[in-house]
C-alpha cells in the first residue's frame, strides 16, 4: 500500500535537492501528514536522510530531506582483459572508495568473481557500510553479454564464461540484483555521467584491441532487441574487402582498424608492435608510418559512424578506448571523413570528441548501472512495500 | 493540487482495462474517498467514463472506469506529395471517421492548411464531437520537419513550406497543441500501432520516390538530436559512387535505390517508366529488367540496413513505401544482404517484413502522435491543474 506515491515523492527528490514537508506536499497534492508518512519510510529504507532545517517564516524550523543524505549505496565493478576493479558510489555518484588488481579475465570466472566477493566486503567496511547498505551491484564485462540474464554469450577473449551465470554465482554473497552488461555500454554510461550530463543522443565508440560502440538515444542507454546495440565491430568496409577477420567474414571493421589490426600490418612492414598499446607509443615516439594508420584507422571508423550519424543523428560522439590515446590522429581522421559524408543538418552541431574520463569510464559507468536500476519507479515501489525497514 | 496523483491514477487506466474505485486505491495506496474525487477530476476532463458495473460479493454494485469510455478524440493528418488525408481518432486509437483530398503539397501551406480547417471542424461534426473534444493534432508533412518547432526545413518537394509555422498557423483554428513530424516518423508509428505493439525495436524503411527511415528503439520514437534521426537515404554505397543525388553529393543511397532513381535507369536502358509507381506497374508485368532493378535497389538499400542492424539491433525491420508494393521482389534483395553481412547473433530473431497498414500507416501513425502526447503525464497533470472542466 503507498507504495507508488511513496516512490513518487522519491522521484522528485531524485535532483538532489532538499526539501520540506510542506514543500513536498505542494508540489504533490498531497495531505502534508501523508508526505510525512512516506518520508518517514524513505528515511526508514536509508533512501533519504534529513540534512538540516531550512530557513522558517516564524514559528518552528521545518527540516529537509535529500536523497544526497541517503546511507545507501552501490557496487560498480569494471571487469577489463587483464584487471579487475571495484568501487563503492553512494546514490548520487560520489565514489566512497575502490580497488583494482591485475586479474586476466582468461583466469575464469571462480577467479575473478572470487575477487569481487572478498574485496567487496572488506571495501565497504573500509568506507563505513556494511552489505545490507548495498542496493545493487553493476558489472562490466570484455565481451558480449545477454544484460537480461546477466550471461556473457561467446565471448572471445573469456574463455570459461560463455554463458556463465554471473548474478547467479553472487547468490549468498550480494543479498541484491547484479546486473551486467558489456564494458563499451557501461562506458558509455560513465563517459555520459561525468561529462555529458547534458546530452541526450551520445555515441561512444571504443577503439582498442577490437572495436564497439554504446549507444545513447532519447536519454536512455540502447540495447537493442538481443543486446547487441552498438556493435559495430564487423561492420563492412569496403578497403578492407581481401583481410579476414576473427569473426569468420572478411572485410569487418575491426580487422582494418582496431588496434590489434594495426599492429599487425606494421609488422608487416618492418616495425615490432605486440598491441594496440605499443601502436600508441609508436605513435608518440613520433613514428611516421604508425601516425599514418592510425589515422588511417580514423577513417575507416568514421566510414561506418556517416551511417550511424544518418541513423541516430547524436549530438556527440566520444572517441575512447586505448587508441584513442595516440592523441589527435585518430579522431582527426573520423572527423575528416564524417564531416565531409554526412548530411549537413546532421552535423552543424555534431561534436566528435575523445573520451574525457578515459580508464576510470567502465567503473564509474557500473556504478550508473546500478544506480539506475536501484532508484528506479519499480525498485523503489517494490522495497516500499516489502517492509518500511532494513 | 493533486494534480501528479491524477495523472497517476489515468496513468494505470492506460491500458484500456475498466477497474472500480476500490481497485485502484488498493493498487496505489490511495485513500478511497481520494480516488473518487480524482475519478471525478478525470471524469469531469471526459478523459474517463463509467463502463458498467462490476460484479459485487454481496452490497451494492461498484461502478467501474476506464479510457475506453472517454469522450475526448484527436485529430491525425498525412499530408502527402499529392494528398491529405484527415482522421478522427479516440484515445484508444480507434479511428470514427476520415476524409482525404487530392492536393499538391507544392500548392503550399495555405491551400493544404486551409483544407485541413475546414474539413477538421466538418468531420468532428460528423463523428458527434466538437472543437472542446479535441485533445491535440498530429500532422505528418513529407520533408524534414522540425519536431520541435513543427517547422519543415528545406524540404525538397515542398515550395513555399521552407520553416512555415505549421502550428503557428493554426491559432485560432485549434485551440490544442498541433505537432508535427515528417511522413517516415509518423508511418513508423503506425506501422508499429496497428501491427506490431508489441515490438520495441523497430526500423521502418521507406523506398518510394525518396528513401528515408523511422527509428523505434527502446518502444520510443527516436529523433536524434536534430530531428534527423533515421535520415539513411544520402548514406554513401559504392556502386553508385559516380552518380550525382539531388543533396549535392554523389554515390547516395536514394540516388541509386528509390523509385525515380530506378525509373531514370529503366528510361536509359529504352523504357519508359516515369514514378516509382511506373516502376511497380512494369514489375506487376513481369518485366525482367524491372524485376532486376528492382531486386539490385533491395540489395542497396541491405547494405546500409546491414550497418544499421549492427548499431540498433532492431528486432524488425519493416518495408514500406511505393516500391515495396512491388512484391517480394524488394525485400528479397534487402534479406539476401542483410542476413548475410550481419552478425548471426543481431540477424537470428531479426524479421524483415513487407509494410502490412500500408497505405493507411501515416494518418493513423499522426493519430498515435497526438495521442501519446495527450495522455502524457506533463500533459495530463497540466489539465488537471488548469481545472477540472471543459
């Protein structure tokens, strides 16, 4: 019962602001005995605590209420190709405390997710909770991921976890949801919350040892119908038609342009680069023959993104992942072809920036994850009427 | 006052289904004396009505409410290359009379505006309502519009429209909110209202003398950031890089695939077709090199849709438009790309359907426009906060 006016009144305090009773019951209709019922759950569920009386005309001070005030928080974790971290985010994104260890996700599942279970407990003793503060946990994985069920499906670079029960496996160690998804959607999410808050119709495109992208359209996170949103990896580029690819077509993207793919054809003329991350420092050290693919591999990225700025019409797109690193060649060269190809309209106001959060995005983008999940209408309707208390 | 707790409760009787007082206190908390008042606010705004009497264990009878009886309509408008059509529709989407007109666009906004007037008031007399009936107009135009001022910009077959004031123009004619999108949106929605409610992935292609698309992810209409969004028909494809399209560029995929397109190639290789719909007429004949043409722009139109496929994910993917009217023949040539140049997991759920509403997708497609918005909650809070009475 109350549970959706309840969750309602959590809504409006989802701005951050504080606010009085009476406030409250003006901008709802409500009796102000009813708003102080349900303040009194919310606080009661640690969702809102009291920060203080606001200034009264006359007569006693009225205190407010915050969700910035709130106890509770949630786990982010960014699971890489070889690391793993944790963090800690109250309700409002702050990051109470982290973790991080070299862990390479090929160890398994039992490996990392063992990981996650221990550190997670002493970290948030660390920080001053406990597991009953935590609301939700949100994870990132290297590699395809059905988010609906929390299962990495055929991942290449994870052997061991293809469909892998990843929530199922935290049964008894989380008392709460764990929601997963690939680490360029959570990405995209972090790079979103931290410098894009604005932005409605964003693109973040990763370009690293392979290639993908999270799409952000309507102010939502995209998924598409099977999850795999954004996966523009094996998109067709006709330059590329002679080089086959992992995937078992030729001609993808990804075997033309990431960085894996770059290494590769400069070895083939001469040079010595194992990985997308010795391309980069190739390119720092100033190497001609380095600059002139990866900004090669701009253009055959911005080839496929003329497309997709016709399709979703974004307002950024965010260049990231390790490539982006090699400083303005890369995105110099998506500029160079999406700028001429694509239709004016789309692109008057289109920005085509590099990621500005670069390492720390996966983790902060899990904790938004869980975040969103935690503090959503349904969540907060269903823990209201599961009991006002912990 | 209460105006956020009224749009609530209009909100759960979205879904056409009659509930009684009691049952909807008990499904949100609500004081039952708090709902009848509401009920009343709702009843009083002719957005709700009385269906009956529900069943009662023993006292009397409890009336019950529902959408289904409400006296309100909204008005749909597809304005086309060479007609306009007009609808009246109920909230629940069911359509109680129409009228459509043979009328150039390019005889401009007075004399299709004008039309729309006039008929606008007739029809509702017609169908038993009035002008204070009337909740919001939807109106689809067939160029590039901008959503959110419901102008048209630079709209190609349009002479006279450039950034006219559709709603604007409207003043004193409709006293609701008129919006206005272009003729792929609108189609888009109503493809997916009358034919696929279910779906929340969906792209709706057009190939008629234009080619353009409507983007449904997330069961939202996506606009983009410019309102471009779903805008695909200028997307470079390599086998036409040497032809020249009307946007100035060369090698776009309207200036090799759509309908006139098709035609100019037939007329050089010595027929005679003049439209997309001459097209579609030689292809009824079975005109081998129509046919072929026809097959050739499927693939074209693929290749793109490949791309698309990877970044959105769509679970359907609907043909619609004049073309698509010229058998399988299309959309043989779409599935023979598509499936084969996407990625299994993205393609194996993926339907690729010929248009089933067809012609009538856009005016019923500008009746879910007006309709989502009336029953919006920002629009339904802000009736009940201007008071409770026609």
């Amino acid at each position: 019962m109350g549970s959706t006016v309840t969750s309602d009144l959590f809504q409006i305090l989802r701005d951050g602001r504080a606010r009085t009773r009476t406030e409250l019951a003006a901008m709802t209709g409500l009796a102000r005995s009813t708003v102080a019922l349900r303040i009194e759950t919310l606080m009661e569920l640690g969702l809102v605590g009291s920060v203080g009386d606001a200034v009264s005309t006359g007569g006693r001070p009225s205190s407010q209420f915050a969700i910035t005030a709130s106890e509770r928080v949630v786990l982010g974790v960014d699971v890489g190709a070889t690391h793993v971290r944790i963090a800690v985010s109250t309700l409002t994104g702050t990051v109470l405390g982290e973790r991080h260890e070299r862990i390479p996700v090929a160890d398994g599942p039992e490996a990392v997710l063992g990981w996650i279970a221990t550190e997670a407990q002493s970290l948030l003793t660390d920080v001053g909770r406990s597991m009953g503060d935590l609301l939700a946990v949100g994870i990132g994985l290297p590699g395809p991921v059905e988010h609906e069920t929390g299962r990495p499906i055929n991942p290449p670079i994870m052997p061991g976890w293809d469909r892998f029960d990843v929530p199922g496996w935290f049964e008894g160690v989380f008392d709460v949801p764990v929601l997963v998804d690939n680490d360029v959607n959570i990405m995209a999410l972090g790079e979103r919350e931290r410098s894009w808050p604005e932005v409605d119709h964003l693109l973040f495109v990763k370009v690293a040892t392979g290639i993908g992208s999270g799409v952000i359209a309507g102010g939502v996170l995209q998924r598409g119908a099977q999850g795999t949103a954004g996966d523009i990896g094996h998109v067709y580029v006709a330059r590329g038609a002679e080089i086959p690819c992992s995937c078992g077509n030729r001609g993808c993207l990804e075997a033309l342009a990431s960085g894996a793919a770059i290494a590769r054809a400069l070895r083939a003329s001469g040079l010595d680069p194992n990985s997308s991350q010795d391309v980069v420092d190739l390119v720092k050290r100033g190497n001609i023959d380095a600059i002139q693919a990866v900004r090669q591999a701009g253009r055959d990225v911005g080839e496929v993104l003329t497309t997709c700025v016709s399709l979703i019409n974004p307002s950024v797109i965010v260049i990231g992942g390790s490539l982006a690193q090699a400083g303005e060649h890369l995105i110099a060269g998506v500029r160079e072809v999406v700028y001429t190809r694509s239709m004016p309209l789309a692109t008057e106001h289109l920005q085509i920036a590099q990621s500005r959060v670069g390492a720390d995005a996966a983790v902060i983008g899990a904790c938004v994850l869980a975040i969103h999940y935690a503090l959503s209408p349904a969540n907060i309707e269903s823990m209201v009427a599961a009991g006002a208390s912990r």
